[in-house]
C-alpha cells in the first residue's frame, strides 16, 4: 500500500501548501494598499506615503532576490554534502538550462506584479478584487493550450462554480464599479498576466524538477524562486523607470510631479524600512507558489488562486474593522467552497468522467500521479527520452 502513502503525503504537502498560500497571498495587496497611502501608523507617527507602485515591486522583489540568493550561496559553502552531492546551486553548471527554463515565468511575474502594484494604487481595494476574478478562466484556458492540460466533466463543473462565487463575492464588496478608465484597464490586464505567469510556472517548475534532468532534480524551490525574482525585479525597475518619472505624472496631470529616485532621497529610513518589509510576505508567498506548483498542475494553482478571494476580503474586512455579511457575500463563499471540494474529490480519484460524443464515460487516469493532478512531468521525461534515443541512433548511424 505504499502508494496509498506517498498519495497521503503528497496530499497533506499540498494541503499545507494551500494554507500557506492563502494567508500569503491575502496579506500582500493589504500591507501593500497601506504602504502606498500612508495608514502605517506607530506611537511616534506615521509612514510616509509611497505612491511609487511599480517602484514598490521592483525594491521588494529585489529585496528577496538577493536575499534568496545569499542564502543559496551560503548554504552551498557551508555544506560539504550539498557541494559533494553535485547538488544544483545559483552559480552552478547548467545555468543556461535554468534560464531557460525559468525565464519566461521570471519575466511575466516581473510584469504582472508591476501592473497589480499600479491598478492596486488606481482603485480600492474591493475593486481591485473584482476585477481579478476572472484569472481562474484565463488560467484553464492557457494551461489547456499551452500545458495540454484537460479537465474531465467534473473538474470542468467546478471551475464554473468557483468562478461564479468569486464573482458573487467581488460584486459583494465593490458595491459599484466608478474607478477611473485608466484604474480599470490596468486592473483587467492583470488576471491575464497572472494566468500567464501560473501557466509558464508550472511548465517551468515540471521540467527543472525533473529527477532526470541534467539538473538530477536537485534545484530547490529557494534556489528556482531566486532566479525568477532577480529577473522579475530587473522587468520592475525598467518598468518604473518608464512609468513613474516626472514626465509622466505632469502628462497626467498630477500637481506635484515627482519621479521615483527623486523621491527615494528624501524619504524616511523608517518609510523605507516598511516598504521593503513587504517583501517578507512575498518571500514566503513565492517559494511556496514554486512549491505548489511543482507538486500539482497549473489548473490547481489556478484554482486555489480563485479561492483566495476568501481570505483576501475576510482579512481585508478585518483590517477595516468591518465584515460583508451579505447575502450575496454568503452565496459566493458557499459556490466557492462547493466548487473547490468538487475539484479536489473529483481529482483524487482514479477514474475521471469524460462528455464525449457518445455521451458519459469513465476514464482510467494514466498514472498514479496524476490523481491528484495532471503532471506535465511524465510526459516531459517521455520527450527527453525520447530525444536521447534519437540522438544515439543518429549517433550509431554516424
């Protein structure tokens, strides 16, 4: 029965991996929301407002990048089994591959965590919420074209309902939809880069931890997450240096043009300390979502994601001192949670329900390890095998 075990295990990783995610990643648009508007008072006053969103992003995720960086090194040097092991390291051979590999999601989370720190300064953040709804869509529609991942009948009628609830409790808490053009374009770009950035995660984090890599699945989840922030903070700080200078805030009619290194010299070692504390919760958030990822597929991650909105309004009430306990609130939790149970007891079992042309049919699951997900992993270690046999026979036949 040992497979049952690993299956428990892998379950009970995954489950705390959720947890972890869902306080996570609800308590980074709330401490970042404070940030840029100055609400971070202590006994001897206030922060100084930051009202750099782009800038924002590009300190804290350089913050943990170097941080994450550092530590690998350390961690390599101190550790004569680790370096005797051959294990992966950030400075290590192969570095070409992991690139590869981690770059595209690296250079889209530098993108998308740029434009969610913009819209999330644009709106309130209730609105911001609504408007990220529709990510769980995107995700399945970009895992499915781009990660060949399926959903059988079952899975499908989950993420329906999902998504439902969270519209239900988005429409709760906006209450109205008056933010400025400019507020809702950014913030509608953001669920379609957040899909991207799942997707790409999730292709990338199959291929690197691959045990039969050139790699031996020897790169942690520290070391996969180090590099993708040192490129998503280089995407950030271009970014900021194009969108938030001086030139631009005056073409939008702002009456006290500032761009951000200007306003970087002057601010307040406290103010500063708080801005990069920040990147404390996206530490954690990131090398978990790596974790998870590399456990499960991009349609989970997605999904977990969608449920977010839970926490995300319950803490959010909470630092307001207020809690929505609408009807329409209460009817978006209870799809949202109907939709996630759905999802995860339909994907353990070994058999999955298909609508095809016929009508309705059991599927038997190609492996073990996909009953919980759909593994890109398997078919990846096909591909590369695949790819070795070819090139010894164009060898022999050399």
């Amino acid at each position: 029965m040992a497979g049952g075990v690993v299956d428990k295990a892998l379950a009970a990783k995954i489950a705390v991996s959720v947890v972890i995610y869902g306080i996570s990643v609800s308590l980074v648009p709330i401490y970042n929301k404070k940030v840029f508007s100055g609400e971070i008072c202590w006994s001897g006053g206030c922060a100084k407002s930051f009202p750099f969103p782009i800038t924002t992003a590009f300190l804290q995720l350089g913050v943990v990048a170097l941080a994450l960086i550092a530590a690998n090194i350390v961690c390599h040097f101190c550790s004569p089994r680790l370096r005797s092991g051959g294990n992966s390291w950030i400075f290590g051979p192969h570095f070409g591959y992991k690139l590869r590999h981690i770059a595209p999601v690296g250079v889209l989370f530098g993108i998308k965590y740029g434009i969610t720190n913009w819209g999330l300064a644009l709106v309130p953040t209730a609105q911001h919420l609504l408007l990220q709804s529709t990510d769980f869509v995107w995700t399945v529609l970009f895992a499915r074209i781009f990660n060949k991942e399926r959903l059988g009948f079952l899975e499908g009628v989950a993420v329906v309902i999902t998504v439902v609830g969270a519209v239900f409790i988005s429409i709760s808490a906006g209450a109205s939809m008056d933010a400025p053009a400019l507020g809702l374009a950014v913030n509608l770009l953001t669920p379609i880069f957040l899909a991207l950035c799942i997707t790409t995660l999730r292709s990338g984090a199959a291929e690197i931890f691959r045990p039969d890599n050139c790699l031996g699945g020897s790169m942690t989840p520290f070391e996969f997450t180090a590099i993708k922030l040192a490129l998503s903070s280089s995407v950030a700080f271009v970014l900021a240096f194009i969108l938030e200078n001086a030139a631009v805030q005056e073409s939008e009619g702002a009456k006290h043009a500032e761009s951000w290194w200007i306003a970087l010299e002057s601010f307040p070692p406290q103010s500063l300390g708080l801005v990069l504390a920040g990147g404390f919760l996206i530490l954690i958030f990131q090398v978990n979502i790596t974790w998870l990822a590399g456990m499960t597929s991009a349609t989970a991650v997605g999904l977990v994601g969608e449920v977010k909105v839970l926490p995300q309004l319950l803490l959010n009430a909470l630092f307001s001192l207020k809690v929505d306990l609408s009807p329409m609130s209460l009817l978006g939790a209870a799809f949202s949670v109907m939709g996630s149970i759905l999802y995860a007891s339909s994907s353990v079992q070994l058999k999955r329900l298909l609508l095809t042309r016929q009508g309705f049919r059991w599927v038997s699951r190609a492996g073990v390890e996909e009953k919980l997900t759909e593994s890109l992993a398997s078919s990846q270690a096909e591909n590369a095998s695949s790819d070795r046999v070819m090139e010894s026979g164009q060898a022999i036949q050399a």
